[in-house]
C-alpha cells in the first residue's frame, strides 16, 4: 500500500534563559574638618560593596514526552513493531512483512503538541496472508490505541473510522496534517480489490485523540 505524501509543517520553538545581575550601592567616605562658617563639607571615598556574580536561570523540565513509536497495541491486547517509513518520489513506503507497519517520518511523533502521528501498514498480501493491519476493519469508536518505545508510552481513543479513496487521502481532510491539534492515524488499504488496478481502491483511515500526556 502507498500513500501520497503531504507537506509537514515544522515548527521550531526556543527556549530563552533569564539573567540576573546585581548592583553595589557606593559607601560615604570620612568627613572632612568643619569650614569657617561652621558647616562640615563632605569628601566620598568610592567604595563599592562586592557585586554578585550573575545567575542564569535553566528552563525547568518539560513534563511532555516525545518519541518516536516503536510499537503499537490496539484494542484487544494484538501488537506489532513499529518501523520508519520514508517517502519515495511522493509516496509513502510501508513495511514489506504486513505483521509490521510503517511511521511515516514525516510527521509528528508520539506526545508532539501538534501535528498528526501517522502509521500505516498492509492489510494483507498474497505471500502472507492477512497483514496485522486487518485489525482496523474491526475496530470501534472509543476504542484504546497505545504506542510505545522503550518505557515512554501514549494512549489514544478512537474518535473516526473512515473509508476514503485513495487518490483522495492526501488532498482532503485532516489525517496528514501537521499544523492542527495532535492525534494518531492509523491507514491500511480498504475498500474495493481491484486486481486489473494493483489493489484497493480505498484506504481505511482510524484517528484518535491523546489521553493525557505521553508517559
């Protein structure tokens, strides 16, 4: 299964660090002998209090997590691995073996604030049968989707399952979008087979919506 691939937006946020630096207020000096006219004249003598040196103030800890999935679960307890998946020539390339699916590295990762975290994945092939990716023809609304890697893990709830035409998932809607609120896609072939076509005339799209921060 290939898909179209869609322009990321990418945003670069900086974090700035605060100085803080304090100043010596100067100590009179001794008085000088009193004038004819009784009036005592004043001679300063500079001499300023030790000065601190400066503080710089560190960003504290970010509570969000990011990563970059390395396997994900659906609803049931049934998981696969998680591989990168690149473009080529304007179309995303998913795992071979259907019992793995593909992250497209284009587009967010898991906990980013924005952006949508795709992964898509063969529904089946002639040499091994039904893909793990069969799985979405069952899924539900409300169902529990989670990603991990390593200890860090994220869950979502299904809140859209889709049929949608291939030549039509990257020119409409929101599944590859990289600017508007974060959520997970999930995209396996689905529809039609059309054999005279090479495959599926359609695509299956399920998004879900994070459950809290990624842990």
């Amino acid at each position: 299964m290939l898909l179209t691939r869609r322009r990321a937006l990418v945003a670069a946020i900086g974090v700035g660090a605060l100085g803080l630096v304090g100043c010596g207020q100067p100590s009179p000096g001794p008085g000088a002998a009193p004038s004819a006219g009784g009036a005592r004249a004043a001679s300063a003598s500079p001499s300023p209090d030790p000065v601190e040196d400066a503080r710089v103030g560190a960003p504290a800890p970010s509570t969000r997590v990011r990563f970059v999935p390395t396997s994900v679960t659906l609803p049931g307890g049934a998981s696969a691995p998680v591989r990168p998946a690149r473009t080529v020539d304007g179309e995303l390339v998913v795992p071979e073996e259907v019992a793995h699916v593909g992250w497209w590295d284009g587009s967010a990762e898991a906990g980013d604030p924005f952006g949508s975290t795709v992964i898509a994945g063969h529904v089946d092939s002639a040499s091994e049968g039904l893909g793990f990716f069969a799985h979405l023809r069952t899924i539900a609304r409300g169902d529990v989707v989670t990603v991990r890697a390593g200890r860090h893990s994220a869950r979502y709830r299904v809140h859209a399952v889709r049929t949608v035409a291939k030549q039509a998932l990257a020119t409409s809607g929101s599944a590859l979008q990289q600017d508007g609120d974060h959520q997970l896609v999930l995209i396996t072939c689905g529809g039609g087979y059309r054999a005279d076509r090479g495959g599926y005339d359609s695509n299956v799209v399920v998004t879900a919506r994070p459950l809290g921060p990624a842990r």
